[in-house]
C-alpha cells in the first residue's frame, strides 16, 4: 500500500488497506485496536487526496465516535482532519452554487436575446434564489439579476410582476444608499416609471368598458 501511495496510486493503495482492515477483524486481539484504527485514518487520508471528501469525513467522524479506545494525540489530529475536511465540502459546495448561478445568469440572457421570455425568466429565477442564499439579498449581484428578472417580466407584458421587481430593487439601493445618479440607479428608476404608464394604459379601457356596461344597466 505504501508503495502505491508513493507513486501516487490511492485507489489502489485504499483498496489494499481495506483488505489489511479485513484481515485485522478477522484475527482481532484488543491489543491491535490502535493500528487498525491508524489503518482506517490512513485510508480516510487517501479519500482526501483523492477529493472524496464525504468518504473521508465519515471515516474520520467514526475514529471520534470512537473517543476512549483512540490516543489522545491522534484524537486531537484526527479532529483537526475532520475540521478541514467540512471545510473542504463546504468550498466545494459553495462554489458549486456559484457555478449554478453564473450558469443560469448566462442562460437567462440567452434566451432574453433570442426571444424565449419565459425560459428567461425561469433562469433567472433559480439564478437569483442561488445568488440571495449565497450573497444575501442586499448584495449587487443580487439586483442585478433581479433587474434582468424584472426586465424579463416587461418582456412578456406582465408589467405589475416588473413594478414590483423595480420597486424591490430600488428600495434595496435606498437601503444600502446607492447614489441616485448612479447609472444603474436611473436605469432602473426610468424602468420603473415606463412599467407604471403601461400598467395604466392596460387598465384604461377596463375602466372605459365599465362605465358603459354601469350606463347601460342604468338605461
């Protein structure tokens, strides 16, 4: 096993451990208790190089379970392994999300350019839901895609959904005191308003149609 570790063969030196795990159970004396478990941390070491981080972490959360039967020095070193190996998944983990999102950003623009609103939408949707549990909803990489979110609304004329994104977004920058003259600041702002004289002009002719039916129940 040690050989395959040193040319760098951990799939095959783990496959040899394990055996050398097996062996020990099968002929096991108290007195061996400590090797087999420098055997079993050994193995949870290879699953680190290897970047099998979840493999490596139960094994080193089972050598603790182990708590009395395990040296105090080991103790302490085999917690420090399992602290950086929760680290490890945690990194992994998050820049997963980050790749999720940036993906579905991309997508999402894509298809605002070829036409595919609600496609649009849907990307950018899981896009945002990604980059608020990773940023927090304060964060400018969070109104920007709730922009592109909103602009996708505009898009497909469901302009209260859009009135609602905007406003959200303006009193985010309010919030985190964006300067009104900022570019984005006035894009948004300029947005918002043309949301506001669609919303207007789709409800004008429902008010209109109204007042003839109440005039002609009258009559």
């Amino acid at each position: 096993a040690i050989d395959h570790m040193a040319s760098r063969d951990y799939s095959v030196a783990v496959n040899i451990l394990n055996d050398v795990l097996k062996h020990m159970r099968s002929k096991y004396h108290q007195k061996d208790a400590k090797i087999a478990i420098c055997v079993y941390d050994l193995i949870a070491d290879l699953y680190f190089l290897q970047k099998k981080y979840e493999k490596a972490l139960n094994i080193y959360s089972d050598i603790l379970d182990l708590d009395k039967k395990v040296a105090p020095a080991k103790f302490r070193a085999v917690q420090k392994k399992e602290a950086k190996t929760v680290q490890r998944i945690t990194e992994n983990k998050t820049q997963k999300l980050f790749d999720s999102a940036d993906e579905n950003l991309d997508l999402g623009i894509v298809n605002m350019k070829i036409g595919t609103y609600e496609k649009a939408t849907e990307c950018f949707t899981k896009a945002l839901g990604t980059m608020q549990m990773t940023y927090g909803p304060s964060h400018q990489n969070v109104t920007i895609v709730r922009e592109h979110l909103a602009d996708s609304f505009i898009m497909q004329a469901k302009y209260d959904d859009a009135k609602k994104a905007y406003e959200g977004i303006l009193a985010t920058f309010a919030r985190i005191k964006v300067d009104p003259n900022d570019h984005r600041f006035i894009s948004v702002t300029k947005k918002l308003k043309y949301v506001k004289q669609k919303i207007i002009e789709e409800r004008r002719p429902k008010d209109s149609f109204k007042k003839i039916a109440q005039w002609m129940t009258v009559t």
